[in-house]
C-alpha cells in the first residue's frame, strides 16, 4: 500500500481529506473574491427604509379635517370641457358681494331694532329683556354658523370664508327676531313666529345663493342645535324650581 499525496499544482485537499474538482476551487475563488471587495461583510441588496420617504412632505395638515373644511376634491370629465384636473367643490360663504361688513351693518340694524321692539313692549323688567334678547341673537348667530359648517359636511361643499359664514347668520337670526318682536294681532305671536321664519328662510336664499337641499340641511342643523339649547333651558329651569 503505498501513500500518495494529491497533486498540489492540479487539485486541493478539502477539511475531510477528500480532492476538490476544479469546479470547486473556482466557486472558492468566487466567494472570496466578493468577501475581500465587501470587506468581509455581508451585503444586502434590499432598499433602505428610507428609499420612499419625501423629503418635501408637509405634516402639519390633517387630510381628515381638511376634507371637512375644504370639501373632498373631484375629478372633471375629459369631455366635460375642462382639463382634467382635481378642483374643489365651490364654497359655499364666497367673499362676494354683500361682504362681511355689508352684512354685519345690516344684521346689527335689525338686532337693534329687535331689541327696541322688546324694551318698548315689555311690561315689567325691561332691560333685562332686552338684554336677553340681544344674548339670543349672539348664540343663534353662533349656532347658525356651527350650522353652515356642518351644511358643508353632508352637502358637501367647501365652507369657504367663516366670517362671511357668521355675518350671514347674524343677518338671518337678527331679521327673524326683529320680526318676532313685533305685536300683531294674536296673543300667542303665532303670526309672528311663521313670519319670522320667512325672514329668515329669505334671508338665507338671498344670501347663499345655492341650490335648496343645501339650504334644507343648513336649516335644519340650525334648528336642531336651536331644539338642544332650548331643552336645556327647559330642564334647567324645571331643577330651578322644583
């Protein structure tokens, strides 16, 4: 039996004693030739985390309330003439004509005159009548204008200018309670409440200027909100005084 060693110039000895083929060698030569270019560590060809992140993002805007003030944004038709691009519903408070001044003036004129009519009329504690009345116009003008933004929501539209939104409310609440303060010929003011609220029915189609379901929603957030305040005076006045 005779001990012969491998040929060192043709094959390798592997770690079990066994001839490596040249095939083999050459893959060992591979692998280290891609270990010593990395140096010596493994290398993973998966993007980074950070590959798809925008630099440029804004995070100050919450998409949620966005839709909610702004109006989800459509897409036009290729054949509707337009050029195809996302456009936000119209608003509905346009800075328009008659703007908010305009509208704080006349809105203010008719709470005036709705508080005259009550300090004139009321047979005992005047003043305090007419003070409330002034405190009523102030909540339903502010109520109204929680209306207009929840009007926008189920519409939906984009509310738009808020001052425009309030100065408007101001006008239709001022002309309802103007209207309401007035004595005409019935005692239980029933004359006065339908008349009152075609005022401000008026008041909200010539302000507006939008197509009626809207308007129907607007009002009736506003009375619903009017209907929970008024049962809250309701039950505190009944705690008062039981």
């Amino acid at each position: 039996m005779t001990n012969e060693r491998p040929d060192a110039g043709s094959h390798e000895a592997r770690d079990d004693g066994y001839e490596l083929s040249p095939e083999d060698l050459a893959a060992r030569g591979e692998a280290a030739g891609g270990a010593s270019e990395s140096g010596g560590k493994a290398k993973i060809d998966a993007e980074s985390l950070l590959s798809g992140f925008d630099e440029d993002a804004d995070f100050e805007k919450d998409p949620v309330v966005e839709a909610v003030v702004k109006g989800p944004r459509i897409e036009h038709d290729e054949h509707d003439g337009t050029r195809g691009e996302k456009d936000e519903y119209p608003p509905l408070c346009d800075e328009g004509w008659p703007g908010v001044k305009t509208l704080s003036v006349v809105g203010a004129l008719l709470a005036i005159v709705a508080i005259v009519l009550v300090f004139r009329d009321a047979e005992s504690k005047q003043f305090t009548r007419a003070v409330l009345m002034a405190y009523g116009i102030a909540v339903h003008t502010g109520l109204g204008t929680v209306a207009v933004v929840i009007a926008a929501h189920f519409a939906p539209r984009h509310v738009g200018n808020m001052g425009v939104a309030a100065a408007r409310m101001f006008v239709a609440v001022s002309a309802l309670a103007a209207v309401y303060s007035t004595n005409m010929l019935l005692e239980a003011k029933i004359e006065e409440s339908v008349l009152g609220l075609l005022a401000y029915a008026g008041v909200l189609l010539a302000t507006f200027r939008t197509e009626p379901r809207v308007l129907g929603i607007l009002a009736g957030a506003h009375g619903g909100l009017w209907l929970i305040v008024w049962l809250g005076q309701v039950l505190s006045a009944s705690v008062g005084s039981g």
